[in-house]
C-alpha cells in the first residue's frame, strides 16, 4: 500500500535510490502520504517519535 500523492511516491523512491535506510517519522496528517509510504516499503525501518524535537535529535 502506497500513498495516492505522486510527490510522496517520488520522495520515498529517491530515498530508495539513495540506500536510504531509516526514517525517523513525527506522525501527523499533513506528512501522511509520506507516513504509509516509508512504513510500507520493505527496503526502510521507521521509528516513530512523537516530539519533533526529540526525533531531530534523534537523527
């Protein structure tokens, strides 16, 4: 499951592209697309972290 929004799609393939291999994601509705996109692709770890600050300093 992908997200519908090309621009997403294009992010996470680039990321691919690039041996991205975590992701360090604040959940919220306007990075959603980009949420479902990272979590579902099997090549990426994500880690959740609710505080943005905290996940900036995480990464």
């Amino acid at each position: 499951m992908y997200s519908k929004k090309e621009l997403s799609q294009w992010v996470v393939a680039y990321c691919v592209a690039y041996d991205v291999e975590h992701v360090i994601i604040s959940p919220g509705s306007r990075n959603a697309p980009l949420t479902i996109g990272f979590t579902n692709h099997p090549k990426i770890k994500t880690y959740s972290i609710v505080d943005e600050r905290c996940a900036a300093f995480l990464a």
